[in-house]
C-alpha cells in the first residue's frame, strides 16, 4: 500500500482491530482481510447502488487472494434496515453454507454495516465480519464502534447488539460517487468530533471543511482519521455506553426528535437532523448562560457555510409544535424516568451530560426557535 493509506486500532483486548484509511483500499482487500480469515470463504452484502460501484472491484481483489466469495444484494435506503430484510439476509447466507470461519463483509453505508454487523453478530451465535463503509457519515461513525441494529415499528435501532468488526477499510475514494447531500450528512458527524473534543479540530474545519467537503485528498483523510481516531479512543473507554459513549450523542436528541418528526425518511437525513440538532444544543445553551452567544453563532456560521441545514425553516419545520418535540425527545433513549437528558456544550471541544434539562425552559426556547 502507498504512504497515502493511515492504520489505526481500536484497542479492545482480544477483539482490537485496525481502522485503514486512504484512497483504494478495495483494490487490495483481498490482501488485507487474508490474514483474518478461519477459512478462505466469505460473504459480501451489499446495496444495490454501491453494487453497481464498486462490487466488481472488491470480488477482483477477493479472488486475486484466492478467497471464495458469494454476494447477497439489498435495495437501498433505510427501509432495508427492518427485521423482514434480516431475515433474508440471514436465510440466504445460511444457504450459501456458513461456518463460523465464514467472514462477512459489509459493503456499503450505514444501513448495510448495521443489518451486516446485527446478522454477523447472530448467525451461528457469532461470525466475524469487516466493514468496508462507502458514506461520509459511514467512514467517520457507523462503521467504527461495534453498535449493530436493525429497526422496528417501534423505533429505530430497537434490536441490536454490540459486537465489533474484525477490520474496518475506510476507501475515501469511494465518496466521489456519493451525492453531495448524503455528503453533507456525513461532514456533520465530523464537525460534531470538534465539538465535543478538540476545539482546535474545529478551527481547522472552519478554515478547511470546504476542502474535506470537496474530496480534497490531505484535507478529508485528515477529517476522516481524526474522526475514527476520537470514536475509536471513546470505544475504547467506554465500549457499551456507560459513560463517555453518550457525548457522541451530542446533537442527537434534538436530531432525533425531529427525525421522528419527518419519519425518518429522506426529508431529512440523520446527519441534517443532527447539524440542526448541535445548533440548537449551542443556542439553547446560550440562552441558558452555558455559553456566549457568539459561540452559538459560530457553529451556525460554520455549518452554514457548508451548506448543512441550521434553521428548522430551511427543512420546513418551523410551525412544529414545542410539545411534540418535547414528547418525541422524551421518548428518546437517553431518558431515563421520563426526564430529558441532553448533551450540552460547555464551549468548543467540551460538552457534558445534563441529567434533568429544564423543561420549562426548553419549551420556551423551542417556541421561539426559527
Ligand atoms: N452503528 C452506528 O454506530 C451508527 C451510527 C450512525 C448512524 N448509523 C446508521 O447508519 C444509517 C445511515 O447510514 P448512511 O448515511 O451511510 O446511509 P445509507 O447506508 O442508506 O447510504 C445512503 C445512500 O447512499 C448510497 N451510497 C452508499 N455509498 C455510496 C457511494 N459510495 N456512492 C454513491 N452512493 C452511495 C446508498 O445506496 C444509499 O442510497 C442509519 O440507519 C443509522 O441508524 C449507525
């Protein structure tokens, strides 16, 4: 591999693994996932839009190593992440004839690493699997961390488990493909990085996002390690969310409330939802006293100027009514006794939990938003 290509781990005892990041690393997974493979077999799920991308490219590289591979496609889009589609993908790998040395690999965004992961975690009562993530939004978060799920009628995400990857191949050349929307939704999970721990990284998005956004190589293999670097770190710490995991919710309640507002669907997408999910955090904790209103300006300004989504208006929300998000962000899974907890920042790089948000307060503050 080229010096372009950055290796990272997640230290997890026993089940650390390693982050590659750098542009074509497809071309030479064959190579990279031979050494973790029990048995030369494995099986690539992936979405049909990233099939037509880059599958040739992987099963080349796949049979180049002599791996024997076999491939299970799914329609794009959230809609596959449900438990009918799980359950195809569960009997159609079983089919094929797994093991538990058969590997899994991921192929795909978010939806395709969760359903992958939550199969790779229950087939046979555990397989290994690798994550190759071709979103922004996938290469930064989904696909680093170990968090599996599928969605219910109840809510999303309700089934899952924690189980971790054996590999993940972070192929920044895959994003030139990537709608520049769904690019956006990425960028703002890096800009959340900033925010709740290294406000100089955050300097530098302000001075450099354009650049990460328009695929400039240093600038996002910069953006994108220094992602995985920090999620990877806060793993690590906290592995099943009992402390430190929570701040990466940072934005999410907010986010969440008004996902569940727009169903979930393309109206919106996660990473929008969570861009106006952080400025509300900022401003709501600048009408608190938390922090300077200047602060909460320059995150606006900064997402702004990206393109992201920073006022309810500018995705057709602003008549939604204060109660309805309330109950929707109550219901969220970070409450616990039916009061609401929000990640809030202090400044710049540090934010904190705040147990008992003031309801009262946030109510008023969600009537006058725009
Ligand atoms: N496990 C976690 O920790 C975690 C964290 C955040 C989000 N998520 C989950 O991730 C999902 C969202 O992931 P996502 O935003 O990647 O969505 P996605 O997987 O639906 O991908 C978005 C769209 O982009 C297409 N696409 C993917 N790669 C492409 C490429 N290189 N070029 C062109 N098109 C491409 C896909 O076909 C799809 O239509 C949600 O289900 C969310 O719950 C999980």
């Amino acid at each position: 591999m080229t010096g372009e290509v950055e290796r990272l781990r997640v230290e997890l005892g026993d089940r650390a693994y390693e982050i590659v990041v750098g542009p074509r690393l497809i071309e030479g997974a064959g190579r990279e996932i031979l050494p973790l493979l029990r048995r030369r077999q494995v099986v690539i799920v992936a979405d049909e839009t990233v099939a037509r991308l880059c599958l040739a490219t992987l099963r080349d590289s796949l049979s180049e190593a002599e791996i024997a591979h076999h491939t299970v496609l799914l329609p794009p889009g959230e809609e596959t992440k449900d438990l009918g589609h799980f359950g195809r993908l569960a009997e159609e790998v079983l089919e094929f004839g797994v093991e538990r040395g058969t590997m899994l690999i991921a192929l795909g965004g978010g939806v395709v690493g969760d359903l992958t992961g939550f199969a790779a975690a229950t087939l046979l009562r555990g397989i290994d699997f690798v994550q190759i993530p071709t979103t922004l939004l996938a290469q930064v978060d989904s696909s680093v961390g170990g968090k599996t799920g599928i969605n219910t009628r109840i809510g999303k995400n309700l089934i899952g488990a924690f189980y971790q990857p054996r590999l993940v191949l972070a192929d920044t050349g895959t994003l030139t493909t990537l709608p520049r929307r769904e690019l956006l939704a990425g960028y703002a999970e890096i800009v959340k990085y900033g925010l709740i721990r290294d406000a100089e990284f955050f300097t530098w998005l302000e001075a450099e996002g354009h650049s990460v956004c328009d695929l400039v190589p240093m600038a996002l293999r910069r953006a994108v390690l220094t992602s995985c670097a920090m999620k990877a770190k806060i793993v690590a710490s906290d592995e099943r969310e009992e402390g430190d995991r929570a701040l990466l919710n940072f934005g999410h309640t907010f986010g969440h409330a008004l996902e569940t507002e727009t169903g979930f669907s393309a109206r919106l997408l996660h990473g929008e939802a969570v861009a106006l999910g952080m400025v509300l955090a900022f401003d709501f904790a600048a009408r608190l006293g938390l922090v300077a209103a200047e602060t909460a300006s320059r995150v606006r300004r900064h997402l702004d100027a990206i393109g992201l989504p920073t006022r309810l208006s500018a995705v057709g929300l602003a008549d939604l009514s204060p109660d309805h998000l309330l109950s929707h962000m109550s219901k969220d899974k970070k409450v616990r006794d039916g009061r609401i907890t929000l990640i809030m920042p202090r400044r710049i790089g540090e934010v904190f939990v705040m147990k008992d948000a003031p309801v009262d307060a946030l109510r008023d503050f969600l009537s006058a938003v725009d």
